[in-house]
C-alpha cells in the first residue's frame, strides 16, 4: 500500500511533466523555444514540438498577414498646401528571431508602435519630397507614391523581422481651416476657366456669322450680277425681235404694239378715259383706214 501511494503521485508528476514537455504549433503560427530568455530552437512548421519543462518557454507568433492603421499626421507638400492623412499597411513576421531580438517581451504591440514611427516617417518624407504637390497626391500618380512609401518602409522594417506587403493612403484632406479658403479658389478657377471658354465661343460665334454675311452678300451680288446680266441680254433679244419685226412691216409692228397698250390701259376698274378728238391713241379703232370708223370714236370716249 505503502508503494502504490508513493508510485501514483510519481507517475501523475511524470505524465504532466511529459505533457508540459509538449507543445502544438499550427500552419498560421511560428515559435520559439527560449531557455532563460535565450533563443534555443525555432519551430516554423506546423505539427508538435518538444521542450525541458520548467526550464524552457515557448512563445509563438502570428505568421498571417496582419494589419495596421496609423494614426492622422499633418505633411506638407511642395506647393505648401497642408493635408492630413492617415494610412493603413498589410505586413507579416518573416524572420522570428529578429523580431524577438528586436521587440523582445513587448512583442506586437512594441512592433507595431515602431513600425507606425517608420511609416509616418515615410509618409512625411515621400508626400514632401520636391515636386510632389497636393494635385499629384489626389490624382493617379497616388498608387506610386503609395508604392514608394511601402518600398522604403520595407527597407527599414526589416531591421524588425517584419515584411511591409502594402501601404495604402485611407485619406488625404485639407484641414479644417483652409477649406473654405480652397473652395474659394477653386470656384475663382472654375469661374476664370468658364469665362474664357465664353469668350472663346462668343469669338468663335462672331468669326462664324461674318463668314455667313459675306457669304451670303457675295451670293446675293453674284445673283444680282448674273439677273441684271440676263436681263440686259433678254431686253437686248427683245429690241433686236422688235427691231426685226418692225423692219419686216412696220404697220403689223404699230398694230401689235397699239394692242398692246390698249391692254394695259383698259386692264381693272380702268375702263373710261377722256382724250381729245384729235388724240392718236385710238387710231387703230377710230381711223377708217385701218381698222374701220366706230359709233365710240364720235363720243371721245
């Protein structure tokens, strides 16, 4: 009996001791087996590790892609035009024993506070660098000012253990104070911009309906040259047809041309003239000789 209630106790402290010897490591963590705060073995593949218990730690870390957001800090680009911005990054633990050496116990919590320190001092020395002004900062030249600002945090963050993957500007605004002042500007802009398109139209209007008045003052002289050109060969035509046909026989040339006159004459409510006795312009109706003596020719009617 005496046996068995010291070989139970023993063999409890011999299981627990074999199983605080024992250790799991999945495939999103990394560890490392410390003896006395030194480094003594590095597990980075996933299964089951070994330890000296009581003597020996493990601590593990995170191997997924972590994330950041940094806090709001002031830049000031070439054309001096104040923002303020805030970023976000993507970044992992690539080398654990660098990182240990580097942050010691305060693990992530101190390498995130050093790493915020390296991408504000990125951000300020990228977004202020010469010619980089607020416009090229708000336009597509963004996405390599963001790229140069993740290559140089990287540079610096490996002294870390740690791998920036990304750094993304969140936003970039103008503070408070000086955005009454830059819409100012920019409506003044704005407003100078659509004046000149005005002017340049009003300009473009003026050059476009001289054109048309010439246009149309020369077609309307060309026209009234080739109707005086027409009418001047057709009067032309008609003097030489009456100069013809009164050569031909000039009592059919009276006669026609009498007609004529008697038509225009007696043409509406013109139907009653007084002439003298002896007027001519009846003579084809009144003279005997030639179309006959009427009852009219006695009254002067």
């Amino acid at each position: 009996m005496k046996k068995t209630a010291y070989l139970l106790p023993a063999v409890v402290i011999v299981i627990a001791a074999a199983l605080s010897s024992v250790f799991v490591v999945d495939e999103r963590e990394k560890a490392l087996v410390l003896q006395f705060g030194q480094i003594v073995n590095v597990q980075e593949e996933p299964g089951l590790g070994f330890k000296i218990p009581l003597i020996q730690d493990v601590v593990k870390y995170d191997d997924r892609i972590l994330s950041l957001d940094t806090q709001t800090i002031e830049v000031t680009p070439s054309d001096d035009r104040r923002l303020i911005v805030d970023a976000f990054a993507r970044y992992r633990i690539t080398d654990v024993v660098q990182f240990r050496q580097a942050v010691g116990v305060g693990g992530l919590r101190t390498a995130e506070a050093r790493l915020t320190d390296i991408l504000n001092s990125q951000i300020r020395e990228v977004l202020g660098a010469d010619q980089v002004t607020s416009d090229t900062i708000l336009s597509e030249e963004r996405r390599a000012l963001m790229n140069r600002i993740r290559d140089q945090a990287r540079e610096q963050a490996l002294s870390l253990g740690l791998d920036v993957v990304d750094v993304r500007l969140k936003q970039t605004n103008l503070p408070a104070q000086n955005l009454d002042a830059t819409f100012a500007r920019m409506r003044a802009e704005r407003e100078r911009e659509a004046a000149d398109e005005i002017a340049r139209g009003n300009e473009a209007a003026q050059r476009v309906r001289a054109l048309a008045d010439r246009t149309v003052t020369e077609t309307l002289s060309e026209a009234e040259r080739d109707a005086q050109i027409t009418r001047g060969e057709a009067d032309a035509l008609a003097a030489a047809t009456f100069s013809e046909a009164y050569g031909a026989d000039q009592e059919f040339f009276e006669f026609y041309r009498s007609m004529q006159a008697y038509e225009q004459a007696l043409t509406g409510a013109n139907s009653t003239m007084v002439l003298t006795p002896d007027s001519s312009f009846f003579d084809y109706l009144l003279n005997s000789d030639r179309g006959g003596r009427s009852s009219v020719g006695d009254t002067g009617q």
